[in-house]
C-alpha cells in the first residue's frame, strides 16, 4: 500500500511539473481618432473700425464650431470605445 501511495505522489508531482506557462494579456490602449487631437486655433484681431470687430466675432463663431466638433468627436469615440469593453 505504501509502495502504490509513493507512486500516485511521484505521478501527481511529476505531472505538475509539465505544466503550461501562463502568458501575460497584453494591454492595447485605444487613442481618439488624430483628426479631434488637434488644437484649437484663436483668430487674432487686427482690425480697427467696429465693422472688423463683426469680422471677429463671426471668425471667433466659425472657430468655436470646428472645436465644437473635434470635442463631440471626441466624445462620440468615448462612448463607443466603453462599449466596446
């Protein structure tokens, strides 16, 4: 008996032996699309009248829009990046 109990521990132990490496996950970081990383310009002032000061502020408006839509952008990525974990 004690002959039959040494063997099943030499089997088990050399069985553990040959066991498979684990392998580590590799992490993969997803970045927003390049196109939404892009800083936002500042149109700088150079008129003089209050007519150029109108000029500005529809060049501010037009500028505040395409930051608008670099950050929705953004967003949207986000929102479709969590439910893609």
């Amino acid at each position: 008996m004690i002959v039959l109990s040494s063997l099943c521990l030499t089997v088990a132990l050399s069985s553990c032996k040959n066991s498979p490496q684990h392998k580590s996950a590799e992490l993969i970081q997803l970045w927003p699309p390049e196109s939404a990383l892009v800083t936002c310009e500042v149109p700088e002032f150079v008129g003089t009248t209050w007519g150029d000061s109108g000029l500005y502020a529809l060049a501010l408006k037009r500028e505040l829009r395409i930051c608008k839509g670099r950050l929705d952008e953004i967003i949207s990525w986000r929102q479709n990046a969590g439910r893609k974990l």
